[in-house]
C-alpha cells in the first residue's frame, strides 16, 4: 500500500515563516483533519461530529481540546508514571482559546456533539505552537463536511522595539511590550485575550488590525484549501423543531410584560429572575399545559427566552434603560474592605453590586514556587492566582466538582493583569499566591478578582509598582436600525443576552491584560474605539474607588507573615554552604528553624533565607556570612571545639571553617595533657596566626590572648649551676 497523495497549502507572510497545511494522510476517518506545519513543529488537528443531536439540547455541544506529546520535543513526562495525564493550565488555556473563536460560528440550531482535538506531534524550540492551534482546528473543519460559518483563524501578535511581530519565538516575546491572541474570521474579530505594559487604546487597536491583517491571509488559504478537497458542501442536518403559532402567541402574550417588567423593576438579579419566571409559568398556565406536554414546553422555553432577550436589547437601544436601571456607561456601587482576616498575610474584601470577591495573599519562600514542566518550558513561577467559583454564588443547589475550565480561565486573566506590577524579585524575595474566592456573583468576577488582588497586595505590605483596576464591557447591536450601545461594568443577564464581553484591565498609565469574546458579524473599530474608551474612563472611577479603602502599600508585611532575606555570594561559596550531602545547610536550618534556598545564577550564588521570626533569620544569616567570609590573619574570633587530639584542638572560627590550636598554643605554661584544659563544644577566644596560602589550613593562638604571668626572680647563675656536692662540701667549709 502506498502513501496517499496529500492535498497543502502554504501560507507566507513574507516573515520568512511559511505555514503549510495539509490533508489527506493522517486520521481519515475523521470528519475532516489537517496537519499544520511550521518548520519543525507540526500539529495534528481532527473533527468528528454527531450525525444526530441528541434530544432536548438546545446549545452547541462542542468541546475542543489541546494537549501536547511530550515525545514531539523528545521528553519523558514527570511524575512517577511517565505518561501524559491529566490537561495541564496551559493546554486548557490553549483549548479555550480555540473553542471562543469557534463556538460563535456554529449554526444556531445545529446542536450535534462535535469533538475537535488538536495535537502538538512534533516542536521546535523557538516555536510557540498555541499560536497555530486555531488554525489548526478551523482548517479541519473546512475540509470536513460539518456545518461551519468559518473559517477563522488565530495569531499571537507582539511589539518589540515598537514593531508588530506575527507568531513571535519565545526569545522575542521575553523582550515584547504587547502580547495578545488574536482570533478573527476575514471580516470580524471574533476573540482577544493577552497581556500588555500598560499601553494605550490606541497602540492595542494597531495590534489588533495586524493581526487581522494576518489572519484574512491564513483565512484564504483555508477557503482554497477546501476547494481543493471538495469539502464546500456541508452535510444537511435536522434544525430546531418549530411552531410559527406558538412562537406567535409566546410573542403576543409575553414580550410587554416582560418589557415592562424590565424598564420598572430594577430588583436584584434573584427576583427579577422570579418575576420573569412568573410571566412564563402564568403563560404555560393560561394554555393547560403539564409536565407531560413536555415538547412543548421546550419550544415555549426557547421562545420566551427569545422575547427575554429582544425585549431587554431594544429597552437598552431605544430607551437607554438597563435592567437595573443604570445608565449605559454607570457603574455599580462599590465597598470595599481590608485586613478582614487578620490570620492571613493580606486579604481583601471587594463587592461592585451583586458581585463579591474575597481576596487572600500567602507570601512564601524559594521553595513553595510553582513548576512549570510543559514539552516546551521548564521554569519556576514565583507567582499565582487562584480562582474560585462555588456553586453557591450564583444560589445553585449543586456540588462543587473540583476546578473547572472556566475558573482557570479566569484566574488566567486576573494574574496577567496583576503580574506586570510586582516589585522584581530583589526587591521581594517572596513566592506570593493570590486566591480569589467569588461569594457573590452577577457579572465580572474575574475583574472584582483583579480589583480585590490590587487591595490585599497592598494590605500584605507588597510594594506594587502601580495599582490595577478592571471592568468588563458589553455590546447591544441591531444591524436593521444600525443602532447599538456599549455598556459599562455588565451583568450576567447583558452578558448573557447582549453581544460582547470586554474585560480590560489596568493602571492610571495604561492597560495591562484585556479579554474579549464576540457574538455576532460585524463589529467595527468605531465600535471598539468606543467600548476601549468607556473602559478607561470605568477603570479609572473603579480604581478611585479602591484607593479610598487603601491608597498605597503598608509599609511593612504582617507580624504573622514570614521574614525572608536575599543575598549574593561568590559561586565557589555554594558547596561550602550545601555542605557534603546537605549536611551543613540542612544543621544551619535545624539550628535556626529557617528555610534555605541555594541556586547558582550567572556565576554567582542567590541564598534566600526564610523564618517566622527575625531571631531566626539573624541567626541564619550570620552563619552563611560567617561561611562566606574569608577568615583574616590576626583577627580574633569566638570559636568553638570540636575535637581533640594529642597534639592539640580543631575549633570552628567561622561555620565550616576549622584551625588547628597546637598544644604549645593553649597556654603560656606547658601543657601535658589537651583534655585536661578543654572540652568538646566550649567556646573560647582564638588568634589567627596564619593562613596556609597552598593548603588553606588555619594556625590559631589562644595563649597570644592571655596574659603572660610574671617572670620569678632567678637565682645566680653560679649557684644556679652549682653541682649538689660541691654546694654541700661549700657549706661545711
């Protein structure tokens, strides 16, 4: 059997980077699958889509997932079973990204569960392979026969040395002001999420159009591809059923009471929710429906949910209303409070309407960061934010099942937006984590997550460059009328109902992390121009608002939080501080209840010393001094025994460092016996004499600290000298 002949396209953006895509060799009995190549990384990207719905859904069953062989950069996963498990953050970071650029082109009524997988098979170094996943997976469904309104395509674009880099190398990105993904059909941005140093609108907006810029091309290539293969024509499919009466009388029945409801009502999120149930069930009760009825009632649903929505977007559009009753660029009430649990190193309590975030910071040392081990990276990250989002702040009566993809998502977001703004590590040593527990929500928690983070950074004593702020956007269009509005600081309902959720956050200098997701074609640069505008102004009362509660760090960490103290040594001192076998790092931690940590960085040693308290930390920093410290000739040191010989004492002058105090050394007077004058462990005063500059050995004095005694008087020397028997006869004579 011969190899298949396969179907490419290559794309060049005259980079020097071409991008080729091909099928028809790999995974055919798919629905549609490609390999993507750019130099030696390749990505295998494959679809597979339900032939029928399943009944009752009324959603887009798709799940897009991106995982990455550790083989592909010849690596042999961690762990004890050395076999790639579990999603890691980062490859549902990627798959999330994929799946908002896609979820939005779906026919409305195709309800199919559709799987889409992309595999990192084969990685180069300096390629950042999360940049052709979304190519990756629209390119399969444009030679698939799936029903897609694509094709899409994604790039990361990044400013270095203010010039526009599409799909930059790690290297590039290191250096790189602006780093945002970018996911865009040939004529709309459909999804944005990055992380910027506090630019302006107007700088985001030039990345944005050069990265649309490069996705039109990637997107002509994927059409000419699919007419390559033949795939243009999609499969057919069976639709939403449907009622034209029904709808009708839903409409007639319902669409002004809930009209009214929302233009007088501005109750909170719970009891409107009652009352617009109350204008569904009255209807269903009009019509004598029972549970039983149980296709129709599914109809009235999706038809009431329909006016819901049309009766909310034209009461915005027409009378500037909002279902709370806010003004179209208003923010909501904002407390806010610090120090509420006094246990922790920092914490924060910020509430913006019905949207609760409880913030805590945990500072640490070396040894509680984080590894990182991706095919791709291995390094350590000294900080993170972990998002929380129980059940039981949205009221639901459900179990919690553990860390769900959209609350990694979000702490994602909120980190990005805070992480430009820590101190360097020289100035704090800390590792520091962040968790964001949301007690409350109705809209936007992920930005109360970067409001709250701010405050408990600052209640921890964490010297923030600046503080940040973050809003989230909202978008109602109506393409007959050509009107539309931007609303600040949304809703779940405007978020859920309205057309864009804009999330930007940042400084009174600039932005520092944004996240967008569109709903609908069409949405111009006027648009955005107007929403990035609206933010600013948003951000900046929000961050008034926090400065009030706290306007800049304290000025020391808690008493409670652990003291940590940073120094560098001369590299040729790491071992003499580990120790043989760790022995003399791991007696300084015992002894002073410390935790130290040792790496070698550009040839020198980085110790970071931990304790609870600063007696311990005092104590350990002076032994590692004392060990880096080059013993001095003539200087006098507290030493301490630590054994004995015939010929003399060994004693510690300075940790690690030992001399030999000679037996005619001790004492002026002669000593016969060592152990008779000194005892393992006593600290006595010692002389350096001399420094052995070949062996490095250490001659120590304590008699050259003593007092000489007195010098008796001498007899004669004559009679000194006098033999015994001669001194006899002289007597007798």
């Amino acid at each position: 059997m011969s190899k298949p002949i396969p179907i490419s396209k290559t794309i060049n953006l005259g980079d020097g980077k071409p991008i080729t895509i091909e099928t028809g060799v790999l995974a055919k009995q798919t629905d549609g699958s490609v390999v993507v190549r750019q130099g030696n990384t390749m990505l295998l990207a494959t679809v597979v889509s339900a032939k029928e719905s399943k009944p009752d859904v009324d959603f887009m069953p798709l799940s897009v997932e991106y995982t990455e062989k550790f083989a592909a950069f010849g690596r042999f996963p961690g762990g004890f079973r050395k076999r790639e498990g579990r999603p890691s953050d980062y490859e549902i970071l990627v798959s999330r990204l994929v799946d908002r650029a896609l979820r939005p082109l779906f026919p409305k009524d195709y309800h199919a569960e559709t799987f889409v997988n992309i595999e990192l098979i084969s990685a180069e170094e300096s390629i950042m392979p999360d940049a052709l996943a979304g190519l990756a997976a629209s390119a399969a469904l444009a030679v698939s026969d799936v029903p897609f309104n694509g094709p899409i395509s994604e790039v990361r674009v990044a400013r270095v040395d203010g010039k526009f880099i599409i799909n930059p190398t790690f290297e590039e990105l290191e250096i790189a002001d602006i780093d945002i993904m970018v996911g865009a059909t040939k004529d709309n941005i459909l999804m944005l999420e990055g992380e910027m140093d506090e630019v302006s609108e107007a700088e985001m907006l030039e990345a944005m159009k050069a990265a649309h810029a490069a996705i039109k091309v990637h997107c002509q290539a994927q059409i000419e591809l699919a007419q390559m293969v033949g795939s243009t024509e999609k499969r057919d499919y069976v639709g939403d059923p449907e009622d034209k009466e029904l709808e009708e009388m839903v409409k007639q029945e319902t669409y002004d009471k809930i009209y009214e409801t929302a233009k007088t009502s501005f109750a909170s999120k719970s009891e409107r929710g009652e009352l617009f149930d109350k204008i569904k069930n009255d209807f269903i009760e009009q019509l004598g429906l029972s549970s039983e009825d149980k296709d129709k009632l599914n109809l009235i649903e999706n038809y009431f949910h329909d006016n819901l929505k049309h009766a909310v977007r034209n009461l915005i559009l027409d009378e500037g209303i909002r279902l709370d009753g806010r003004k179209t660029d208003e923010i909501r009430p904002i407390w806010s409070e610090v120090d509420y649990l006094p246990a922790t190193h920092g914490s924060a309590i910020f509430t913006r309407g019905e949207t609760q975030a409880m913030c805590t910071v945990t500072l640490g040392s070396k040894m509680n960061e984080q590894t990182i081990d991706q095919v791709l990276v291995q390094e350590s990250e000294t900080f993170m934010l972990h998002y929380n989002f129980p059940p039981y702040s949205t009221g639901d009566a459900r179990p919690r099942r553990g860390v769900g993809r959209r609350e990694i998502g979000h702490g994602n977001l909120a980190l990005r937006a805070l992480k430009g703004m820590l101190p360097d590590s020289e100035d704090c040593p800390y590792t520091i984590r962040i968790v964001s527990d949301i007690l409350e929500s109705n809209g936007s928690s992920s930005m109360a997550t970067v409001c709250g983070g701010t405050l408990a950074l600052m209640d921890a004593g964490i010297k923030m460059k600046r503080p940040v702020s973050g809003i989230a956007m909202g978008l109602i269009t109506d393409n007959a009328s050509g009107k539309w509005a931007v609303l600040s600081d949304i809703l779940g309902d405007e978020d859920h109902l309205g057309d864009m959720d804009f999330k930007v956050t940042g400084t009174e200098k600039g932005i520092t992390a944004c996240q967008m997701d569109i709903k609908v074609d069409g949405l111009s640069y006027e648009i955005l121009t107007k929403a990035l505008k609206q933010a600013n102004e948003g951000r900046m009362h929000i961050l008034n608002e926090i400065l009030k509660t706290l306007s800049e760090p304290r000025e020391d960490f808690k008493a409670h939080a652990p003291k940590i103290f940073r120094m560098e040594v001369a590299g040729k001192y790491i071992g003499a501080i580990i120790g043989p076998s760790g022995k003399m790092i791991q007696g300084i931690q015992a002894e002073t209840k410390t935790v130290i940590a040792i790496e070698e960085l550009d040839g020198k040693g980085i110790v970071v010393i931990s304790a609870l308290n600063a007696e311990g930390l005092e104590a350990a920093k002076t032994k590692i001094l004392g060990i880096v410290t080059e013993p001095e000739k003539g200087k006098v040191y507290l030493g301490k025994v630590k054994s004995i010989k015939e010929f003399g004492a060994f004693v510690e002058i300075l940790p690690g460092k030992e001399g030999l105090l000679h037996i005619s050394e001790i004492d002026h007077r002669r000593v016969e016996d060592v152990s008779k004058e000194l005892t393992v462990g006593q600290e006595i005063e010692v002389k350096l004499l001399e420094v052995d500059v070949r062996s490095g050995k250490l001659k120590l004095s304590r008699k050259a600290l003593l007092k000489r005694p007195e010098r008796q008087e001498r007899p004669e020397n004559n009679e000194r000298n006098e033999r015994p028997e001669n001194k006899e006869k002289r007597k007798e004579d």
